[in-house]
C-alpha cells in the first residue's frame, strides 16, 4: 500500500518548488504558433526528473513542440497503464490593460497565482511533473507504464494529443488534468466549431454611403438569424447530459473597415458554436451556409481550424470510479461528475477509461485576470498519485 503520510510530507516540501516553476511557465507567451519557448521549460524539468523526453511536432514549425515520457513498469505487459496529458497552449489576451495584474506577471497574492494560463492548464503541468518527482523522490516502483504528457493546440486543433496517439502513445486509462475544480470530474463536453466568415461590401465615400453596400450592416443581420437558429434549437431541441440548453453561439472578433470615412470593403467574423450529439460538425456548417446563402451571396462560409464532435465517455466507468472513491475518501465530500459546455482533447484517446480531473479552482480562465488557487495543487495531486499507484499496480 501507498504510504499518504510520506506523500502529504512530499507534497508539502515539493510545494514551493513547483509553485515557482508554475510561476516561471506562466511568464512565457504560449499562445498558438509561439509555444515552443514555455515547451522548453517544461522539457527542462522533465529532463531533470530523469525522464527520456520525445519530441513531436503537429505542425510545420519548430514551435509546435508536444512532449512525452514513459516510465516504464516492471510488468507492463499485465498491468494497466495511465497516461497523465496537461496542454501548454493559453487563450490569446485581449485588452491587457484592464488586467490588475501583468497578464504574464505570474505573480502570487493572497494564494492565488495570476497570469494567463495559470489555471488553463500550466497548473495541471504543475501537478502531474510534482507526481513524477515524488514517485522518484520515494522510490515508488509501478507495475504499469506512465506516460507523462505537455501538449499544444489544446485551445485550437486538439492536434497536440492527436499526435501523440498517432505515434503509439495509448494507454489503458487517461487523466487530462485540465477544466475542474477539486471535487469534480468532467466525462462529456459538447460539440465545437469555429467558422470564419467574409461579407464582401461595395466600398464608396461615407457621404454617398447610400451608393455602396457595407458588409458590417450584412454581418449584423447574419449575427440576429444565427442566434435565432440557436434559439429555437434550445427552445425546441434536445438536451445533453444534463446541459438544458446544449447549444450556444459566440461572436468572438468582427473586423472591417479602416476609417469613417467610407463604407467598408469586407467584413470578417469569427465565431465559435457548440452543440449537442444531435448534430455532427459538418451538419452544422451546413446549416450556418444555408442560412447565409438565403441572405445573400456576398457572404463566404469556411470551416477553420477547429471542430469537435460532442463526446461523452461512460462516466462510471473504472476509472473514473476509482478516482471518485479516492477524492470522496480524501475529501469527505460528494464528487461530482459532470459535462461541460466547453471542450478538450478526451475525443483522441482510445479508451472509455478517461477523464479530466484537476489542476483544481481559480477564475477568469480565457478572461481578464486569470488565476489559479494555489491550495488546490496538494489535494489534487495527492488524488492523482494515489490513483496512479492504485490503477498502475491493478492486473489488466
């Protein structure tokens, strides 16, 4: 059996170590095409934990660094295998003036951590590097492989996780430590889309605006039918997993124009739509061209770089029962397991044994002031490492 007082005693020592090393990742830019420099942070320490790093790239580009390392069992042939997976990539910042603190500063106040991707998901780093150190620290020996996981693109294409699969690196039983708060487990999320859209205008002076046709007008009208549609699939639709209104259109950037002194030429909007299981990505975009091409043909529907179907995983099953009983017992509280209206990588992964669990609470993740609660980290990865011994030493 594990010995939790010689885990608790680790964790506390460990604690401070990690908390500056969660610091120092969160200090560095990792959004989309630029992660490769808080990827080599992270390679670093698993390096320094004794870890044969591999490197996989999922895109063209020395940026798109997603990193893997297998501690192999002493019987892995019988025994389960987990794979531990946290994502480095971090939501873009907008407005960095409205944030109280430096949205890179990385700073701790009052226990929580600021900085974009603190909680979203630099902390989940955080957590599942502490467990490699203090399974090497006590001399824990597993009886089933454990692959330790830092990827990209999480935020975008997913194709960080995808890689690493498409390379052979699957396991009996996965943890994405991403998305929830300690007491909680997330075994579904809806399904995705983003969509760019150009509304092609016919640009004439301001003065004689009456002449020319703006796009903005066009994409304002575009953005009032889609929310409809919407609308009514939540009035008139279905539910999922316990979400009542599983369907949800975000405008998230409109850009035209250039001064204002002419109509614009062009129109461009992002935007992102979830969804429940009653429809499939492509079925969506469908929809979204239908309801463009019977407003005009200057509007021009494509498909970007990310798309999810909705995805659920049997939310009893061993795995996620395990874990339950672990935080229940640590806790004394109910654990909650649940579907969210977000989205992550469980889709790639080749088992029902799944889950996300951790980095545990904070706020604002995506927003203005994001920051992660440093009292979460102990409790969360004293569940994690007492699963991993559990699941790891369990004959498949």
């Amino acid at each position: 059996m594990i010995d939790s007082r010689k885990i608790i005693l680790e964790i506390e020592r460990l604690l401070p170590t990690y908390t500056d090393f969660l610091s120092k990742l969160v200090r560095i830019e990792s959004i989309y095409g630029k992660e490769k420099e808080a990827q080599l942070l992270v390679k670093t320490k698993m390096e320094e934990l004794g870890l044969n790093v591999q490197t996989f790239f999922s895109r063209d580009d020395d940026e798109s660094m997603n990193l893997v390392a297998k501690i192999r069992g002493t019987n892995s042939a019988k025994s389960n295998s987990l794979i531990l997976n946290a994502h480095c990539d971090v939501a873009p910042i907008d407005d960095a003036i409205r944030w109280m603190k430096s949205p890179f500063s990385g700073e701790v106040e009052n226990g929580k951590l600021y900085g974009r991707g603190s909680q979203d998901d630099k902390a989940g780093i955080a957590i599942i590097l502490m467990i490699v150190n203090i399974l090497k620290n006590l001399g824990i020996k597993l009886k089933g492989d454990l692959i330790v996981e830092s990827v990209i693109e999480d935020e975008t294409t997913g194709n960080g996780s995808k890689i690493l699969v498409d390379n052979g690196f699957m396991a009996d039983g996965v943890i994405i430590c991403d998305g929830t708060w300690a007491e909680r487990i997330i075994y579904a999320h809806l399904g995705q889309l983003w969509i760019d859209i150009e509304i092609i205008g016919k640009p004439v002076a301001a003065c004689v605006e009456s002449r020319g046709i703006n796009p903005i007008y066009i994409a304002l009208e575009l953005i009032q039918r889609l929310k409809s549609f919407i609308g009514e699939l939540n009035i008139y639709g279905d539910t999922f997993e316990g979400i009542d209104k599983p369907y949800f259109i975000n405008v998230g950037s409109i850009h035209s124009g250039v001064w204002h002194g002419s109509v614009p030429s062009n129109t461009k909007l992002e935007i992102q739509i979830g969804f429940s299981d009653k429809y499939s990505p492509d079925e969506v975009i469908q929809k979204v061209k239908e309801i463009s091409g019977n407003m005009s043909n200057r509007i021009k529907i494509e498909e970007s770089i990310f798309k999810t179907p909705a995805y659920r995983t049997n939310k009893d099953n061993p795995l996620i029962t395990k874990l339950k009983t672990i935080i229940e017992r640590n806790s004394n509280k109910e654990v909650l397991t649940f579907a969210v209206t977000g989205h992550c990588d469980m889709r790639h992964f080749k088992t029902e044994n799944i889950c996300l669990y951790g980095p545990g609470g904070g706020k604002n993740a995506h927003g203005i002031d994001e920051h992660y609660f440093l009292e979460q980290m102990p409790f969360v990865v004293r569940n994690i490492i007492e699963l991993v011994f559990e699941w790891c030493n369990e004959v498949k």
